[in-house]
C-alpha cells in the first residue's frame, strides 16, 4: 500500500494534465493535417497542405515579422529598464521603501485590465498622455489607429506589465551580492559604470537569463489580451502577432485546421527559440 500511495496521490494531478494539456496538443496536432468545415461535422485529410499555405500567406508571413519587432523590442526594454530601477531602489535613497511596496502593482493585475489601461491613457481625445504631449509639445497623436504609434503602444502596454515582475528579481539578486567584491572595486578605483557593467551585471547573469527565457514565453503567448483589448491587430494588421493570427484564424474566421497548423508551428518555434538560448545563451552564464 505504501508504494501505490504516492501514485494515487499524484494521480489527480496526472489526469488533470492529460485532459487539459496532452490531450489538445495532440488533438491540434492531429488536426493541422485536416481541412475542416466550419461546423466541424466534415474532415478531409490534406497532409502538409496547410502549413504549406501559411508560409505563402502575406497574412501570415506579416504576422512573423511583427512579433519579431514586438518580442525583441518588448524584451529589451524590459530587461533593460527593469536592471536601471533596481539599482535605484537599491540605494538608500528617500521613499524607497514606499516604491517597492508599490513596484509589484502593475503585475497584479490582468493583461486584460492592463490593455484597459493603456486604452484610456492613449485615448486621442480624453487620455492622459495626448493632454501632457499637447500641453509641452503641441502633439496629438492617435496611438491606437496609426502607424507606427499602434506598434509602439503594445509594446508600452506590454513593457509596463512585465516590468515589475523582473524588478523584483533584480532588487533581490542585487541584494545577494556581497558588499566586499563592490568595496574592492571601490579600492581599485573602477567609476559606476565600469562597477555596473563589469562587476554587478555579470553576477546577475543567471537571473538575466531566467528572465530572458520567460519574458519569451509571456511576449508570445500573454500579449493576446493586451493586443485584443487595444488594437486588435489594427490598423491593417500592423499589430497582428502570430497568437493573434491563430486567435481571428480559429474563432473568427473558424479556420481550424490552418489555425491547429499555427498552433503546431508556434510551438516549434518557441522550442528552437529555447533551446538555441539554453545551448548558446548559457555559455554567458556566470554561477557563482
């Protein structure tokens, strides 16, 4: 009894990820291969045909080039700001603790509800941005419907989620880094930015590879909502990235089997994504 234990308490677990995850991959998977009618009640076997035709897509070939502008610009940003604000709040500067309570909001909250947001900020009209733009520079500019305002707004809705998530990673590898290797290089006459680059953000290497590999998966998959909520792939597509080509391919224009095909090749490309990083990224990684 004691060796079937273990098993049967795992075993809720293990059918919850059959149903709810192996299950449809493979369903999709099985799928990709099909043309399927609307209404699901007709499947014709078409082999690769529909992998074929996404690839002579201009549809979804635009889709590909706009979440590599999305992701790369989105994860730098990310990472780079979220490094800068916490070496401020790591100094004992006034109201530090006040922002660190407070650092975690943005995060909290729903990609959806985060979309909202930045919905009513950039509105042309009544948002609070376009009223300080207009107020110091004269501007208005409507973010949500235009080129390339659209783009930029994503990628500020998205950076600004994500950000505290990454802040509080760096505030606590900061935080483990022992105070003699910064006394030393104090003695040895290094200035802040020989110190930072050179010393401080390399021990941090493991934590900036962590979140380089996460922020990936959350840029690819999560920014459905905000991209949803604010332009919906607007104006022309211009804001259309591959998991939202899949979502109007599935349910609004019920594509399934091109849609299962995007699904098929989305994870791929995340897998060649993570495991080119895992093989060559890591090299850069200093453990202490």
């Amino acid at each position: 009894m004691k060796r079937v234990l273990p098993y049967l308490l795992l075993l809720p677990t293990f059918v919850i990820i059959t149903l709810f995850i192996y299950w449809p991959a493979v369903y999709s998977l099985r799928l990709s291969f099909y043309r399927i009618t609307p209404f699901g009640n007709r499947m014709v076997f078409v082999g690769l045909r529909n992998f074929q035709r996404l690839f002579q897509s201009p549809e979804y070939l635009n889709a590909i080039k706009v979440t590599v502008v999305y992701v790369l610009a989105s994860l730098f940003l990310t990472i780079f700001l979220a490094f800068f604000i916490a070496l401020l709040l790591n100094m004992n500067l006034p109201g530090n603790r006040i922002f660190r309570a407070l650092i975690f909001t943005p995060y909290a909250i729903s990609p959806a509800i985060a979309g909202v947001l930045w919905s009513f900020l950039l509105n042309p009209v009544v948002g609070h941005v376009n009223y300080i733009l207009s107020k110091l520079f004269g501007l208005q500019v409507e973010w949500l419907t235009t080129k390339p305002y659209a783009l930029i707004a994503v990628i500020i809705a998205t950076v600004w989620k994500t950000l505290p998530f990454d802040i509080i990673f760096y505030l606590a590898g900061l935080q483990d880094i022992p105070q003699e290797l910064i006394e030393a290089s104090l003695v040895e006459g290094a200035n802040s930015w020989a110190r930072t680059w050179k010393i401080v953000f390399p021990l941090l290497s493991p934590i900036t590879f962590y979140l380089v590999i996460m922020n990936l998966v959350s840029f690819m998959f999560s920014s459905f909502a905000i991209i949803d909520v604010t332009t919906k792939g607007g104006p022309g597509n211009y804001t259309t990235t591959l998991i939202y080509r899949l979502y109007l391919d599935a349910f609004a224009f019920q594509k399934i089997g091109p849609a299962a095909a995007q699904s098929v090749i989305l994870f791929l490309i995340m897998a060649i994504v993570t495991i080119f990083y895992f093989k060559f990224g890591e090299k850069r990684v200093h453990y202490q």
